[in-house]
C-alpha cells in the first residue's frame, strides 16, 4: 500500500503519524472553546457533538485539532477524501489557477479547465453510448437535480422512481428522492410525480428467500408501480446509488440492475446511477457503473460529485450526447458551476487517481478490512453483515444475530468509544445501526492496522458498557 507523497523540508509528516489523544479526552480545552464560539454564532441545526473535533490541518488519512489530538479519520468527508486531506499536487494545481483567475461563468465566458476536464468524464463515464457529454454543478444534490432535468427533457416524461434507502440531497427534489424523512422535517411540500420502489436490501430481504428469489421479489416491487402509480409511459428516469450511502452501504446486486436496465430499456425510461458517494475510486473501479456496463446494463446518465474535486465544490452529469443535447438552453449552469479553481483540483485528482491506480488502493484496502470485519462477525453477537464493494464497506449491528432487531445504541456508544481514542467513525442505515468505512485511500499500512485494532477495542468497550 503506497503512501500518500511527502512534502519536503522538516515539516512534520502528519500523513504518517497514527492517531494519538493527547488531552486525555476530546474535547480538549482550545476545541471546547471554538465550540461555545459555534454555538452562538451558527444555527442549532449545524451544532451537534457527535464529533467534538475543530481541526487545525489534515495529511492523508490524519487530522489534527486545535489541541493537537490527532484522529484517523475512517469517514473521509463521507466520501470526499477517497485521495485523502491536503495532496501537495492538488494544492499546488489550485495555487497556480488562482493566480491566473479565480471565477468565471462558464454560460458566458468559457475556460480551458472545464472543457478539458469534461473531456476526460466524456472519455471516462461508463454510461451508455460512444459519444458523451458532461457539464458540471457544485455539488452531489445539485447533480443529481440536473439529471432528472436532463432526463425530463430527453424523454418529454415527468414521473422518476426513486428507492427506499436512498440519498439524493437536501435541495426540495432531492429531498423528495431521499427516503429518510429526517433529512426534510417541515421542509415541504414536495414535488409531485416522484415513487418510490423498494432496494434490494438483501441481508433484510423476506425470510427464507435464495438470493435469486428476492431479486424476483425486488423487481416485482418495481414493476408493480408502473400498474398502481406512475405508469412506465409516464417515467421519465430511474434513479439508483450502486451502492446505498445513506442506506446502510448496500451494493445494488448485478442481476437485478441487469433487470432494471431491460424494464428501462423497454419502456423508453432513461437509467440514472448517483456516484456521488461510490464514484472516483472507491468501489474497486473508478467508478462502480463500469460493473454495471461489464454486465451489460451501463447506464444512461451517470452523477459524481465528493471526491471527484478532492474537497473543492464540483459534482458531474455525463450522458450520451443525444441525451444532452435535448435540453434546452438556459435550463442548466450557474454562477460557480465549473468554477475554474474547482476544475483544477478535480483535473489533478484525477490524474493522480489514474497514475497510482487508485482503484486498485481501493480493492486492497477493501480486501484487508473486509477480513477484518468479517473475522470480528464471528466473534461479536452485534455484527449482523459486513458488506460493500472496493472500499465501501458498511458493518451492520444488530442486538441478535437471528433475529437481525437494529441496534442504534450499539453503534452510537462505538462511535463515541473510537472517538476518544482517535478514531473517526459514522453510521448509515435507516435505523443508523450500520458503521460505514471510507477512510482515504492514501491510508498507511500501519494506520489502517491501528484503525482496525481500535475499531475492535470500542466493540468490546460498547459491549461492556451496555451490559451495566
């Protein structure tokens, strides 16, 4: 496993350090202090403590606080950090935009970054067809809001079916795509014309079901909507993630894309797949559709976003260019879309994710703590599944192993256990039982070693607590 590349001179390595308290607990006194600044000048909703960390600098896969804790950090922005915090190249690739130009909008004024950058997505998207176009947005929501558009105005269809588990965003359409209603609390109404089929969720699929049967089932599902809610004639687009984020990380089985694929191909429906969370790496490939397309169901619009700019604002929509050019214009772009700063660090990361093979970090990494997940499943009543693709890995709790019952506290104590040793950890799931792993892929061999060990010291810990 490489390493991420080192700066030069005496600067500390803090890419190759392992995570260290050194306050005795976190919050130390700096963190709880810029803390009580938080909570008075932000809104409640933005102030949680879940994660009492203020950051002072990041280094591949460690962050540092203000009081000098270092943290390993197996969360990664929730996706962002898959080339990890602070590359020296990406740095250096947005220094020298900035000293050129810092904006410019891309409606009225063109720049080189963007169309060189949408040539390498037009080159690289495993979506259907051999000619491609891309533009970009800010962010994986506003991508996934500029797919449905884009597919609204190829298909002349309004409805989209969407899924349970799903995560799309946190604007009003996309709201109304995520399936959990805590995310949008008062926040409606909500557009019309959305259904919502159920994913195939495997590991909670009916009891007794072979695999090749709740896929059967999965897909009845769907197609029940088309005679009880919209039907196909009316559907514009299918949306799926590859693998659920939010969810509880769920990959989509292949057999049952290649299913959904044919009932789109049929009835003139449009496939999208949200990379948003799953893209640039993380699943083994650089992007998970390309399992889809060796199947032979690629999609017809694919959105990235997260890790696509290494932590600067910029998401994609990539489609067949007789998709794209049904839209009309003024319907897509906006003021930041593509912004200049935004495309040089997403061109950087990409090549630097293509050089070092990325992908194959991913599958590695992925091999090594799926292992080490699976050997703690048959130690741990509480580890019900370990699941995932690449590194996209989600380790689901459960209070039995018969009996598969959510085990939210289980999960809440981890978390909260790992963070006082310097371990960085989030759920997912519906019910928030499942840990999700997205560590940077530049993690050290030793990092991930100690990641590992404390994951399994706060499942201990959490056990014992809960028993009292």
């Amino acid at each position: 496993m490489n390493k991420c590349k080192e700066k030069k001179g005496n600067i500390e390595m803090l890419r190759e350090e392992l995570p260290e308290i050194i306050t005795g607990h976190v919050p130390g006194p700096k963190a709880k202090a810029l803390l009580k600044k938080r909570d008075e000048a932000l809104p409640k909703a933005l102030c949680g403590y879940t994660y009492p960390i203020c950051i002072r600098r990041g280094e591949g896969a460690i962050l540092e606080d203000v009081d000098g804790n270092k943290f390993l950090d197996f969360i990664g922005g929730v996706g962002v950090l898959n080339i990890g915090y602070s590359r020296p190249e990406v740095v250096e690739a947005v220094k020298e935009q900035a000293e050129k130009y810092f904006h410019c909008i891309f409606n009225v004024v063109a720049h080189e970054g963007y169309i060189e950058l949408a040539e390498q997505f037009d080159e690289l998207m495993p979506c259907s067809g051999d000619k491609k176009k891309t533009f970009f947005a800010n962010s994986g929501a506003e991508a996934d809001e500029n797919a449905i558009k884009v597919a609204k105005a190829y298909t002349g269809r309004q409805s989209i079916i969407c899924f349970s588990g799903a995560f799309h965003g946190r604007t009003n359409l996309t709201m109304a795509l995520t399936a959990k209603k805590s995310y949008a609390l008062g926040m409606g109404p909500f557009p019309s014309g959305i259904y919502r089929a159920e994913f195939p969720y495997l590991y909670r699929a009916p009891k007794g079901y072979t695999e090749e049967e709740a896929i059967d089932y999965y897909i009845r599902k769907l197609t029940k909507l088309f005679d009880e809610a919209a039907p196909a004639s009316d559907v514009a687009a299918i949306l799926v993630e590859p693998i659920q984020g939010e969810g509880g990380f769920i990959p989509a089985p292949i057999e049952w894309v290649k299913a959904v694929k044919k009932i789109c191909d049929d009835n003139g429906i449009l496939l999208i797949a949200d990379e948003v969370q799953c893209g640039n790496c993380r699943s083994g490939r650089y992007f998970a559709s390309e399992y889809w397309k060796d199947a032979g169901a690629a999609p017809d619009i694919i959105t990235t976003a997260k890790s696509m700019g290494g932590g600067a604002p910029i998401s994609a929509i990539t489609a067949r260019a007789e998709i794209m050019d049904a839209v009309p214009a003024g319907t897509i772009g906006g003021t930041y879309c593509g912004n200049p700063l935004a495309c040089a660090s997403a061109l950087k990361v990409m090549e630097i994710m293509k050089k070092e093979d990325y992908a194959g970090k991913a599958q590695k990494i992925g091999k090594t703590v799926s292992a080490a997940f699976n050997k703690m499943k048959e130690k741990y009543e509480e580890v019900g599944d370990v699941r995932g693709l690449g590194s996209m890995i989600g380790v689901e709790f459960v209070k039995t192993k018969e009996g598969k019952e959510p085990y939210p506290e289980f999960v809440s104590e981890l978390i909260q256990t790992a963070i006082q040793k310097g371990l960085m950890l989030e759920n997912a799931g519906s019910a928030g039982n499942v840990v999700r792993f997205l560590a940077p892929l530049c993690i050290t061999e030793k990092q991930l070693e100690r990641g590992l060990e404390i994951f399994e010291e706060a499942i201990q810990e959490a056990e014992e607590a809960l028993k009292k």
